[in-house]
C-alpha cells in the first residue's frame, strides 16, 4: 500500500485491497520479520476478536504489542486529550491501532502523529480492516468477480456493513440489502454507493433474494435500537436465520457474519458447508499480517 | 502425555503425572522452542497467580500470549457464548488456558475446538495444573511414596483440594482430612475417593493428626460460606495455624498453601523451615513450562 | 548502577544518574540482549504512560513482560498483602516495577525479595524513574550545570517534582519554585533541599523569574485538593501558561511537563520550539532500557 494510515475503506483501490490479499494468502508460509516492531494496542471500547487478533498477527510477525489497558485504567480518565495520548504513544509504538467512541477519531489521531494509525472502528463510523478480512473470506469462497451478495440486519448502524459495501463497489458485485424499515442503509451510504454506480437493491424480506445469493453477510441488530420490546423481538425475528431458512438457498452459498453473534444464526447452521463466520473470524489473522506488514515497511527491508 | 487437553485430575495417569513431573524437573536448564507457538489466555474470572504464572511459562518456553482480558471488557459482555468465543480463538493460538465460574465449562469449551484447552479452574470444579504443581512440590519435599498428608481448611467447595486428593490415589498416600463438621469433603468426592482404594480419614481436630504428618496442605475458609460472622470466626480460628501450633509437628513437616492465604498462616511461620508455599507458588512456571510443551507437541519438533 | 533496586531519587548518586543518562543515550542503536529476562508489571494504580514505557523498553531490549493487571482482577481482591504478592511474582519474574497507592511500598517489597525491585510511583511519596527521563531531557536541552529551572504548579502533593528537586541537588542548579501558598513545598522536602545545598527560592508570581529560567517544568494542579471550586479556578488559572505567557521568556526556554496535562499548558504552545513535554515522554523508553538493563544486570554478559 501507498498509503501512511489506514483510516477508512473509501481509501482503498481495487489495487490496493488486492495486495493485502494476495499478500494474505502466503504470508504464514514466510512471515517477514517485525522482531525488531512494536505495536500499540489503544482500545477505548471492549474488543475482543479486533484486538486479540491484532495482537495475534503482530505476535505472528516476530514483533511485540504494548497495551493502554481499559480506558478506565489510563491517564483518559485524568481528562487527557486523545490528541496528547497518541503524541506519548508514537514515542513508544511504531504503530498504532485504535478503536474508540467516537466517530472520526482515528483521523484526528492520524494527523498528530508520524506512525501509522490503523482505525480499528471509531463509532458508527469506519471498521477497514474487518471490511479487508470481509473481501479475503468472500474471494476465497465464492470470487470477488460477478458476486450477487445479500447483506442483512442492522444497516442503519453497523460501521461493518458500510465499510464492505464501499469497498465492494470495486468490484462486479451485485448488493442486495435486507433490513426492517427502520434499519435501512442511511441516505448517505446510499447516494455514495449510487455515486460510485454500485449495483444497489433494498429489501425487507430475504425470501425475495435468498436464492440467488453467492454471499450472505448477516449483521446483529441490537435491543437498544428499539425503544419497545416488543418491536425489536417481531424484527429480529424475521431477520434471524436457521437451516430451515436457508432451504432455498443455492448449495453454495457463503453465510457470514462479523461475530458476536447472539441469536441472528442458529447454532444448527454451525454445522452445515454454508457456515463460513469462524473462518471468517480466523482470516482476521494472515490478512492482519499482510496489512500490518505494509504499513510497518516489513516488506522492503 | 497422550492428551489432547488437560482437564481433569481424574484424567492423569500416574506414568502422566511423573512424565510431567520429570520433565518440570530440568525443562528450566534446557528449554524447548516455542517461539512459533502462541498461547490464549482467557480468564473468565480474576487471576492473579494462576494467569501469571502460565504467562511466564509461555514466555520462558520463547512463545508468545494473547490475553482475551477481563470478561467485563470483552465480547462476553455483548452476549456471546463460552462456544464461539473458543471457536474464534482457536484461530489465533495453538492452545488456549480457560478459566470459567461454571462446572464443567473447559469440558465443554473442549468439545468445540481442535486445540488444546488447559482448565485453569471451573468453578467448585477442578484445577488439574495446580494439583500437578502441588505434586511436584510434594516429591521435592516429602516424597510420593510412602507419604502422610494432611489437607485442612474448606474441603466442601475447594477445588484445588478435590484435585489433589483424587491424583493422589495414584501413590501410595494415607490421606488425612481436616476441617470443621460443615466444610467436610462432599459425599461425592468421598465415594471417588473409596472407590479409588484411597487410605483415608476425616477429622475436626489437627492435633489429633499434627505428629504423624509429612505434609500439611492448608486452605483459606472464606467467609462467605458462613451465614453468621460469629460461626465464620469460631471456625476459622480453629483452622489457623501459628509457630506455636507447628511445635508437635514432625522436623520435616512441609506446610502447603494454594494461596492466597488472608490469616489461615501466620506470618510467623513464613521463617520457619516447614514454610514451602512461595516455592510451591514458584514451582508452577516449570511444571507449566512442561505440561505446555507437552500439549503443543513441543519435544517432538 | 551498583543498587539492588531503584527506590527513591535520594539514593541516586550524580555518578549513578550520569551512568544511566549516558547508557540512555546509545542503547537504542546497541541494545544488550535480555531475550532470557521477564519484567513483572505489577500497577496496584492506573497508570498509561508509566506502564507502557516501561513495557516498551523491555520489549525493546528483546525481554518479555508478565503483567498482573488491575488490582480489581487479581488476588489483591481476596485480601492477599503486598508482601505475598511480591513473594509469589519474584518466583515468575527476573525485575519488579511496582506502582501503589501507598508511601512506602515500594521499599517494603523490596525487602522482601531478591530480584529487583523498581518504584513507579508511591503515593505522594516517589518516582525516580520520571526523575532519570526527566534529568535526561534536560541535560539534552538545557545542559545540567549552571542551570537556572522553574518548577511550578503543585509543589505540596507532587511526588515528580520531590524526586526531581531531590536529584537536582548533585547539579550546579539554581531551582526557583513558583506555586500558590496552599501547594507550597512540603517543610520536609524544603529541609532536605536546604540541607543538601540546594540553591532554591519560592515564587507565587512566575512573571518574577520566567525571563532567568532555562527550564520551567510544569505539573498539573488538581481539582481535588481545593475544597472550593472558585479558589481552584481562581488559583490554577494563574499557574496556566499559553503562547502569550511565554513572550517574555528566554528563546532558548524548554517546557516540560510530566504528562498527562488538563489544561495547564494551552495547545498553542505545542507548535512553539519551548514544547518538550512529548520528547520527555518518549524519552522514558531508551532511559528505562538503561536502567532495566543495569538492575537485571545486561551489561555484564
């Protein structure tokens, strides 16, 4: 990659995403070595699969990580700016990953230091390098080329989902979007997707589309979204998924889904050729390496 | 070993034990190579002992850690079940050490995932690295064979007692049980236990047991069991023991503590040659050091 | 070094500070390898920018690090005492760095075990570690001898600016102090300063010196010690420096500030040359390195 930072999906080219995974695809056949690299790990929010799978390809790579901790536990709580703890922390760090509250925040952070910043999800905004294991799970299981994906569940929120389909408009890729009424994409998504000429379609029942999908990417919708209880369980329910659901679906669909799930996907899919999220999950690791590798220089050396 | 994971104390060998407990013995001087070999921590409970003590065996070996942190700051947090979040972290590490509040939940993590879980404590279940630990201590101290010990204190809910006693049905060990009317061993260990062909004897007094002792293995009773304060101070005074206490014991006795002790040991006898709790503490890098090696196939390489 | 541990700047000799700054200035560029060294990171407080310095350094001399983790996920909660805890972990560890929230812990863990033992902090008693980096960003930017520095802000609670007043009597420094009267220097610190040598004067006005100084070191003054929120906001108002304040000062001026600041240093003042407050911070890793690799003696092998 040509690039300092990795702040958003809308950065990346098609060039650039195929790098990272082809890179991906043999970089635990001959791992460069970072042992000399320290990355550090800024969570301002809970994380479990996004940091330990950083730490996991940083580890993989020969080189250390160092962690601020909770944000509970730091100096954040002694009032200091985001702006100052990421001036200490390149002192430290030859890169940064950062996840926090706060939508844009790692592009602030990236403007007040010299190291690479990685955003590792700034609110509801941006999540790339989930969108980058996202591409690699898709492109190993059913191509990038001439995909009809259906993306389903929370679109209004999800910082997941927007990444992806930005990044899918690089490609022959055909977007059906499944949601209830009141979680469809926001306007801006939608009029950026149409911008960038991506093949857009909504709806609010899978049935419509399910036979015809390459790809389903499922996204959790969450209890607080719904001020009456008895509202969000009638849209959950029709936005969950089982095997008797998925009758219709071509024998070669790809089911995903970013994890944590908690009932979107029952556990009997889990069991079927279609469950592809724990792979998913563990792509996160060789498709870190590759990116974390790039911006670290490991390849140049 | 030929396990896949360690689970149980019931599941150990004594060829299994002494293997490891051999291995422990000089892995220190001669350690094999990790360095490839990446370990999860998932720590469901706090830890300050136990978790370190795999971290630096990790670490000693030349692998490397990545620790899921507290479960407050974790996907658990968001709903996610004990079974996918052991499924997305076998993608990351080659063995993964569980510590869980539920019974039975390394079992079942076991179940789920192709690499090797150690159970690191499973609510009132097991903690077999701690009963491999306290082993070694035992044949450093006392020896395995021909051996009096007495296991004093809250036998009702400890797990590290009920570890214990049933690996030592393995030698040849007369068992002495100590502790007040309402904290004695539970029927079922008991029935395990006679089962077993194991020599043992249940008492309410220490000095009816003090002089034939070679090890004396002391437990905290927690407060928490009591419902009256009062009843918690009558019994837990009895179960202490001082400089002044250790006066009828053998030279040679070796007194144990799975710490941490809050007053179940005075400070007192920490000068005496009978204190062997730091050592046993110390003694769980090694015999880790071994066991981790033997899971992730280290001597084989 | 030819210390056991690091506990209070008053131990440091100016040949063992010119040791440390000297080895600090080239070990990044010929590291000693301490691939063999664990360092345990036992923060009983919170802590960024303390832990994570030391913690790089480590990693950066090829060590490894053993971290207990908060003191509300570890033994500490079940009422172990200091000195077990430190008994347990001299068995994991090859160093200590330990910061507590109570004056002395330090020196009383360090009496219980025989590996090194560094204070990172002990209430409002010490830091020397925060001295070293700080003695070392001043020497690079203002030179050590006939040295005039401004230490202002919160003189009385400050264990930064006792250890560094301290550790400034083996220089030919001329310490002018500038605080209200209610955070004036504790009688025990002004004693020892007058005793040592020291040539000191206190200011409530900074205007009166600033035009003299070399060095003004600035430390944040909390809310928390006023009882009434008019007379903080009355007092920390004129402890505060901007772009403006600055116009009278010497263009050689060098800012510093232990970090983390509130507001007592304005952000217009980071793009001025004064600003050093970042380069202090970054110090803290090749400072720690050399101290780390004296006590765990890296030099000798």
């Amino acid at each position: 990659m040509r690039h300092d930072h990795l702040l958003s999906a809308n950065q990346l080219s098609r060039d650039d995403i195929e790098a990272v995974l082809d890179r991906a695809a043999t970089i635990a056949d001959d791992p460069p070595d970072h042992a000399d690299d320290v990355l550090a790990l800024l969570f301002f929010e809970p994380s479990t699969r996004t940091k330990m799978s950083f730490d996991t390809a940083m580890k993989r790579l020969g080189g250390t990580t160092v962690d601020m901790g909770s944000a509970e536990a730091s100096s954040v709580k002694k009032g200091e700016t985001l702006a100052d703890t990421v001036r200490v922390v390149e002192g430290y760090a030859d890169a940064i990953v950062l996840r926090h509250p706060s939508e844009g925040a790692a592009k602030m952070a990236s403007e007040f230091v010299d190291v690479p910043v990685v955003n590792a999800g700034d609110g509801a905004g941006q999540h790339p390098s989930q969108t980058l294991l996202d591409l690699y799970t898709i492109r190993e299981n059913a191509g990038l080329d001439d995909l009809t994906i259906g993306i389903m569940g929370d679109l209004k929120y999800g910082r997941t989902v927007h990444s992806l389909a930005s990044a899918l408009t690089n490609f022959d890729a055909r977007q059906q979007f499944i949601s209830p009424e009141s979680l469809r994409l926001p306007r801006s998504v939608r009029f950026d997707l149409h911008e960038a000429g991506a093949q857009v379609r909504e709806h609010t029942d899978l049935a419509e589309v399910l036979p015809d999908l390459d790809v389903l990417y499922v996204t959790r919708i969450q209890r607080e979204r719904f001020p009456d209880e008895n509202e969000y369980r009638a849209v959950a329910g029709q936005y969950r998924i089982d095997e008797a659901t998925l009758a219709d679906a071509s024998d070669d669909l790809t089911v995903m889904h970013p994890l944590p799930r908690v009932d979107e996907i029952a556990p009997d899919v889990d069991s079927t050729p279609h469950a592809t999220y724990f792979e998913q999950a563990h792509n996160g690791v060789p498709v870190r390496m590759a990116l974390l590798s790039a911006l670290l220089g490991g390849e140049d050396r």
